[in-house]
C-alpha cells in the first residue's frame, strides 16, 4: 500500500514536471519566433533596392527573429506589381513589405493581405489605406526644398526646368516634385517647367534618350531634377555627349558610388539621397517591432536615423542627404 501511494506520488510528479518542460518549451520557441517577411520593391535589378535588402538581411543576421525573400517584378509597371503582390501573399508570411508602383492599383491586393493576417507595411506610400504602416524616409516639405536649391543653385534662378520621376503613378516621387514646384512658384518666380513631368527616372536609357530630347527641344532649359535613383545617371550621360558639363543643372538621387565619377567630371551638378542600406535597417527594425505586438506611437528612437514622428500609422524621419564627389566615398554605396 506505502508502495502503491509512493508511486502514485512519483508520477504525479513526473506529470508535474513534464507539464512544466512543455510549458517552457512553448514559452521558448514563442520567444524564438522566426518571422517569415517578403520584401516587394519596385522592380528587380534597381541598386538603391538592393542595397535595402542588404540592410534587411544585415539587421535579421544581428537582431535574429526574422527571415526576408524578396520577390520583385522585372520592371516597375503597376499591373506586374500588382501580381507579385498576390504572389507574396499566397506564400502566407507573416508580414509583407512593399514599395507600390501605384498605391491605388495595390489597395485591394493589401486588402487581401491584410484579411488574411498578413501585417502589411508599406514604404513612401503616404496615402495607403490597407496597411498597418507606411515608412517615410524623408520630410516632404525639407526634401522640396533642398531639390529647389540645388537646381538654383546649379542652373540659375531664372529660365526653364524639367522634372523627372520614376513613374507618373509612383505616389512619393510625385509628391516630392509637387513639394518643390510648390516652393519654387512662391520663391523663384522667374522660373518655369518647360514641359509637364516626365517618367523614366528608373531606368538609365530612357532618362538618357528624354534628357537628349529635352536639350534640343528647349533652348532656354537651365536644368533638370531626376526623382528616382537612377535618372541623373543617363541624364548625366546625356550631358557628357553634348559637352555641356557645367551648363545645365543636373539634380539627382542616385547611389554614391554610380554619382561619383559623374559629379566629378561636372556632367551631374548635385546628387541627394539617403542611405538604402541604413532605411533597409530601420525598416527591418520597425517591421519586427510591429510583429511583436508593439504600437507605433511607443516605437522610439530607431537604431540608425534614431528620432522620427508618427502620425497615425506613418512614421517619417529624414535620410537625404548631399552627396559630393568628395564625400562619395563615406556612404558606402
């Protein structure tokens, strides 16, 4: 009978035991969480994405708990976009990080994301409805303004300009030109655009074919504002050619690394951008945030561009920069 009552004891507290291992082993995998998070930029082979992915990837290797793919579209048409999309989300990961083409085209494909719990994460997509943020990495109203100075700076306060961007439907380009033309209505009246905005700011050939034909077409153009990364680099090509380096304003955002030896030789006159890699950073930093349940308003100091605002589900905070071809070289990329 002792017997029988001691191992009634002895596996009652083997149970316990076996309970309490269970338990913290679940408590530890949850702590171990390995998030599974798609990045869907605007469009395969673009450096300033690749450049990001590094970031990602960088910030997952250090801080653990994520895992990023990328899945992209060969070039930045809406409509391809927009099938990555449906792609990314019938992969089911937890969270999908995109930088729309198009932000109206995507709306409904988030939607799709989001009610299938997908934590949806935008990037320089102000006016997105489906999704739980939408990372800025510039202040509208600084960036307008820096562009304005650099094209008066470069080519004049007085003449004509162009404007090109990514994409006539890519939502932040757009309101970065709309910011600077803003400015320079009220602060440089005796400058105009020649002609409405141009698209083809994300692709080498095309921006230099537009440049060729802006040149000839307009005898009083002083300069030229590429809004995607890489503009200014078949602009500044385009420049070269006809032997005007010095002549004509050419303002970009393109990577240091490909600016450099354009800037040198005075084909591009200014070049402002901030750093993919570190935004890859905060971006990986502010998604895992998110997936561990953390409101953004109490997101606090990120760990690369540290103090940014939040504004309901955006957060902003300022990268750009000006790239010289002195300081080329300090930017890493």
């Amino acid at each position: 009978m002792f017997l029988n009552k001691q191992s009634r004891i002895l596996r009652t507290l083997a149970t316990l035991c076996l309970g309490l291992a269970v338990a913290g082993g679940s408590a530890f995998a949850a702590g171990n969480k390995i998030y599974n998070v798609i990045f869907v930029p605007k469009a395969m082979g673009i450096p300033w994405f690749s450049s990001m992915e590094k970031g990602l990837n960088d910030y997952a290797s250090q801080a653990g708990g994520l895992n990023f793919t990328v899945l992209a579209a060969p070039d930045t048409d809406p409509a391809a976009q927009a099938r990555i999309l449906q792609d990314a989300i019938a992969k089911k990961p937890d969270a999908i990080i995109v930088v729309p083409n198009d932000t109206k085209v995507l709306e409904p494909i988030m939607k799709q994301g989001m009610s299938k719990g997908i934590k949806m994460i935008s990037q320089e997509a102000p006016s997105v409805v489906n999704a739980v943020a939408d990372i800025e990495f510039l202040i509208l109203e600084k960036e307008g303004k820096d562009l304005l100075d650099l094209l008066v700076k470069n080519g004049g306060p007085k003449g004509g300009y162009a404007i090109m961007v990514g994409g006539l439907t890519v939502e932040s380009h757009n309101k970065r030109a709309d910011s600077m033309v803003a400015q320079q209505e009220k602060l440089y009246p005796d400058l105009h655009q020649v002609t409405s905005r141009l698209e083809g700011s994300e692709n080498v050939q095309t921006a230099h074919d537009k440049t060729l034909e802006l040149l000839t077409a307009y005898p009083d153009l002083v300069g030229i504002v590429y809004i995607g990364s890489l503009g200014a680099i078949g602009g500044a090509q385009a420049i070269a050619e006809k032997n005007l380096q010095g002549k004509i304003g050419i303002v970009g955002e393109s990577l240091p690394s490909q600016a450099k030896k354009y800037l040198a030789d005075k084909s591009m006159s200014a070049d402002y951008i901030g750093n993919p890699y570190r935004i890859g950073k905060d971006t990986a930093y502010i998604t895992k945030f998110i997936l561990n349940g953390g409101k953004l308003a109490n997101i606090g100091k990120l760990p690369e561009y540290g103090q940014n605002t939040v504004n309901g589900k955006i957060i902003t905070f300022h990268a750009d920069t000006e790239v010289t071809a002195e300081n080329a070289d300090s930017f890493g990329f």
